[in-house]
C-alpha cells in the first residue's frame, strides 16, 4: 500500500512532539534526584522553618506592643487619677495638722489657766493658825507659757514666793510641811527668817520660795458647772 503524506510537517511536529516530552522527562527526573539530596532538604526546610518562625514572632510582638500601649495608656489615666487623690489627701493632712496644733495651743493654755487658782487654794488650806502673809508672787516673772506644746514642756517651772509673819516657830514648820505635801507644791525652801516687831509683839518673819508641780491627773478633781437658767 503506498500512503501519501499530505501534511509534510506533521511528522516533524510528531518529533518535536517527542523530543519535547523526553526532555521534560528528563528534566523532572534531574529535579528529583536533587531533591533527594538531604543537605539540600534542610536547607529548604530550615528557610521555611525560618520564615514561619519569624511571621510567629513578628505576630506575638505586636501582640505585645498593644497590649503595652493600652498598659501605657491605663497607667497614664491612673497617674492622673491619682495624682487629684494624692493632692486632696495632701491638702486634708495639711488641714489636720493645722487643727492639731491649734487644739494642742488650746490645751496648753487651758491647761494653765487655772495654775494660780490651785496655788492659792494649796497656800490657803496649808496655812497654819497664827499665820499671816503679806506678799504672794511669781518669783520668776520672765517665765511665760509657751503656745506650742513641745515649748510648753520645756518652759521654765512656775516658781512662787511666799513672804508672811507667824507668832510661833513651830507654825512655820507645820506650814512648810503641808506646802509640801501638796500635789501642786514641791521644792518648798526657807529663803529668810528672822525676828522682827509687830504691833510691839515678837514675830517671826519668813520667805519661802516654792515650786509649782503638775500633779497627776489622778489628782485632779472635776464638777461640771451648772448655771440657772430664768
């Protein structure tokens, strides 16, 4: 039988064809075969590896990073918030102290107001029959009380004088030791005695130098005051 080509390229194309497919053949099989090479696989593996690594990174850190602003941004407006209650409770102490030291001048001048009255009335009820005074003072006038009262602890002790005439010795004596004895006396000294002439009678003239003493509160005795209302 005699066959007639009329496509005179088709059997060049069937070659092409062929030669094509053959190296592609072969060219898949030269990738395989490189692919089989270990050190090349990790390679491969360890760049794929790599950038997993960092996109985890990259996406735990700007976790991170907004999480830290929004701290930053809670901590601002706390500081602030804090900061006004900070300067209330400043400006509230402040107000407490002033109130402190004005009760504490308060204190410490009511509590010396009555200092004299219990002078007199310790002299009054330790003075002896036949027994006269002429002159009850401050024998330290220079002494003040202090308005503060850390100074009014350290302020100098109320010092009195007590200058008065007696018909018997012995009433000197008893009068000294009832000063002393007093809770609000103590340091009771004899400064002067001598005989002197009183109305032509023998006396005996003294000074006695006594120290005023902060009893304990034990001692002290309050009655509340009752005033009539009409």
């Amino acid at each position: 039988m005699i066959e007639i080509n009329l496509l005179p390229n088709a059997r060049k194309k069937s070659r092409a064809t062929s030669s094509a497919k053959f190296d592609l053949g072969a060219a898949m099989g030269g990738l395989t075969e490189r692919f089989k090479d270990p050190w090349l696989g990790f390679a491969v593996g360890g760049v794929v590896v790599g950038i997993a690594a960092i996109g985890v990174l990259w996406t735990l850190q700007s976790r991170t990073a907004s999480d830290l602003a929004e701290r930053e941004l809670v901590a601002v407006q706390d500081s602030a918030r804090f900061a006004a209650i900070v300067a209330q409770r400043e400006s509230a102490e402040a107000q407490r102290d002033s109130i402190n030291r004005q009760i504490a001048i308060i204190t410490a001048l009511d509590g010396d107001r009555f200092v004299w009255s219990h002078v007199m009335d310790e002299i009054s009820k330790a003075l002896p029959t036949y027994t006269w005074l002429t002159s009850v003072a401050q024998a330290n006038p220079t002494a003040a009380v202090s308005a503060d009262s850390a100074a009014a602890a350290a302020s100098p002790a109320l010092n009195v004088r007590i200058i008065g005439i007696t018909v018997d010795v012995q009433a000197l004596t008893i009068f000294m030791t009832q000063l002393e004895a007093s809770p609000f006396l103590e340091r009771v000294t004899l400064a002067v005695s001598e005989v002197a002439l009183a109305e032509g009678k023998q006396v005996t003239e003294f000074t006695l130098d006594v120290a005023y003493s902060k009893p304990d509160k034990s001692e002290i005795r309050t009655v509340p005051l009752s005033v009539a209302v009409r």
